[in-house]
C-alpha cells in the first residue's frame, strides 16, 4: 500500500477524533460521522463511506476507533456485510446515498430473503412473483428462515420478473420495506426455543422500481455477490472480521478444558482438544484470507471453505464441549419462546447446551454443506458438475415440488 494512502486515513481519523469523541456520543451518532468522514469501508468510493483506498487499511481504522472508545459493530447489524457489499457492486449513486449511511449507523437494519420452501438449496427455481405496474412492482410469494426479519427495516428480495425465461436469468433483486403494507413476518420456533428465523409472506407488496438492485433479469448475479459475502461472513464469525486466535468456538471449549480437575484431564481427551484447537486454528487462518478478499469486493473460494469447514468444526467442538463436562452437559437452559434481536450463529454466550443445538443450524444456513461441497468439487477442483436437465428451459416448464 502506497504511504498516500496510509497517510490519507490517518489524516481522516486524526481529523474525525479531534471533532467527535466516541465515549460521548452516542452509537449511531458517531458511526454517522465515521461515514461522512469516508472511514467506514475505506476501500469503497467517497460517495459510499471510503476514500477508495486499500482495504487493508481498514484495519488501521478499527484499531485506533477501538482504542479511542468507540464501540464494535453491533451484532445486529451483521447483514450489512451482505447487503452493503451487494449495494456496492450492483446499485445506482442514488441507492448508495439512501441506503448505506443508515445501514452502517444501524439505524436501519437488514435481512436477507432469499430461499422458499421450494427453492432452498436450488435457490435458482424460486417462485415469488414480482410484476412491473407502471413505476412499481407488485410482489406476491412466501420466503423462509429468513434471520431477525421480525426487527429489520429492509429486505434483501429477489423475485422471479419472467418466468418464460431460463431459471437463472428471469430473477430480479429489490430492497424490500419489511412495514410496507402486505408485507407478514411469521416466528418460527427452533430447537433452541427461540425464534431467530422466520416466514415472510409478500401480499400484492408494492415495492417501487427505484429500489430494483441492478439491472431487470439480473437477480442472479446480485445475489451471487449477497451469497458469498454471506459465507465469507458465517465463516468468518458474523461478518466483523477474522477472529482472534482461541475466540468463539474453540475459546468455549477451551474454557470447559481449563475448568476440569486435573485427573480427568486424560491423554485421550486432551488429544481430542488438541486436535480441535490445531483445525479451528487452520481455520481462522483461513477465515483472514477470505475476509481481505471479501474486502476487496471480490470474495473468494476461501468464504465457501471457510463456511463448510467452520459449520461441520463447530458442531464437533460444543459435542466435546458437552462430552466434557460429563453430567453437567445434561443439565439444560431456559427454553422459552424469545424474539432474539442479535444474530447468533454459535451462541456461547447463552451457555454451552445452547450452543450444542443452536449451532445444528450452521449446516443449513448460508447454504447447506451439501451444496458447498458441490460448489467446491466445480469451481475450486473443476470436477464435472451434477446433471441439471432444466438450466435451459425456461422456469415455468420446470416440474415444481
């Protein structure tokens, strides 16, 4: 990186810390001003919170905020390292100006909405139906699982606009207003008791053109950014960077091991906890390449192997955990229906037999491991892809489930 660039950013952060201090404004005030002063993704262009710098020096930002006093991204907030990225790459001037600035601030929060009950892992056959009425598009069709919608402001929609058109191309991508009338948010209580996922039901929704992310017939390559932002995110530990070495899961572990009596501390069970702690390492490892290149805009092969090999670790990780504590791994948690309103992909905090059952889910979220063991074998290793006998008919002669 060139010494303008590093020059450029501590320039900009000397001058935001002069005029404003973390510790006395509040939250969404102080990330504003990180915004206006191009300081929120530096690599992004001076209209869209950066400096058009290299994304590297972001981390010189979150360092010195950090050590200033302003408080880390809120885990509330974690689509907006889906769909700020997706803004990004596909929106116009004008959605960067209305959409960006109160997504990093988390004044308005984001889901996604992206899988149907009969288009899941073939996300390509969805159904919802968006139909162009003058300057709007009138939307009808039914979403799932789709994470925290019952506290977000906008959605990330992808439709079907022409539906004589293969599966792929005939998909059209929208910011969708979640208190838009016709638009429902139904709970769906998880084996944790909680109901971190939902149902959205779109009712002749009216959703204005000026919000169409991209070009019409185009949703596909939208959401293939949203996708593999989204596992670089999940891999990644919720989209605020790589973490730190014996962080999250395996720090969890780590400290159900540090608690036990030193005589049931046997030579098998700590080459187990070994073994563990050497693959979560390998992991982050990873998990810091596939966020720079996230970063750059251009996410890489390493988010998809980062999201596989993170969802399969961490189940093993919490059985150990579980294992370990013998009796006590028993003993269950306060199981009552809640309406999160953060994000928990492993949820350690909330205590280990809640992160036993919470993190089953990681194997379906973001693409299942089936599918980013297919996506893997074809992209990364060039082995021959499954038979798809209806990529090139057009979608309404496809047989439906």
């Amino acid at each position: 990186m060139s010494d303008a660039e590093l020059t450029q950013v501590e320039e900009a952060l000397d001058a935001l810390l002069a005029a404003h201090d973390p510790k006395q404004e509040s939250y969404e005030e102080f990330r504003g001003h990180q915004y206006d002063a191009g300081l929120a993704w530096v690599h992004h262009p001076t209209n869209a919170g950066g400096l058009g710098v290299r994304p590297q020096l972001q981390r010189n930002v979150n360092r010195r905020l950090g050590e200033a006093g302003a408080a880390p991204l809120r885990p509330g907030q974690f689509f907006q390292a889906l769909a700020g990225p997706t803004i990004l790459a596909h929106g116009t001037e004008e959605q960067y100006e209305r959409f960006l600035r109160p997504m990093f601030t988390g004044e308005e929060l984001w889901c996604q909405l992206f899988s149907e009950p009969g288009a899941g892992s073939d996300f390509a056959g969805l159904g919802t139906k968006a139909e162009l009425d003058g300057d709007e598009w009138i939307v009808n069709g039914q979403k799932v699982w789709n994470t925290l919608a019952h506290v977000a402001d906008w959605g990330m929609l992808v439709t079907r606009t022409d539906p004589e058109l293969p599966k792929h191309k005939g998909m059209t991508y929208f910011a969708l207003d979640m208190k838009a009338p016709g638009v429902e948010v139904r709970p769906l209580r998880q084996i944790t008791g909680e109901a971190e996922f939902n149902e959205v039901y779109m009712t002749d929704a009216r959703v204005p053109d000026a919000n169409r992310i991209g070009d019409r017939g185009e949703g596909w390559r939208a959401s293939l950014t949203t996708l593999m932002n989204e596992r670089t995110a999940i891999g990644g530990g919720g989209g605020g960077g790589a973490p730190k070495r014996g962080s999250g899961s395996i720090g969890h572990l780590m400290q159900v091991w540090e608690k036990m009596p030193d005589h049931e501390k046997t030579p098998n069970q700590r080459d187990d906890v070994m073994k563990l702690w050497i693959r979560a390492e390998v992991l982050r490892l990873i998990n810091i390449r596939a966020v720079q290149s996230a970063k750059k805009g251009q996410p890489g092969p390493e988010g998809s192997v980062a999201k596989l090999a993170g969802a399969e670790l961490n189940k093993e990780l919490y059985a150990k955990a579980i294992d370990l504590l013998g009796m006590a791994g028993q003993i269950g948690y306060d199981y009552t229906f809640r309406r999160p309103e953060e994000v928990s992909l492993d949820g350690g905090e909330s205590g280990i037999g809640y992160a036993f059952l919470r993190v089953r889910a990681n194997s379906i979220e973001g693409g299942t491991s089936e599918v980013l063991r297919n996506i893997m074998g074809e992209q990364i290793l060039g082995l021959p892809g499954e038979p798809r006998v209806d990529k090139n008919i057009p979608w309404s002669d496809v047989p439906k489930s």
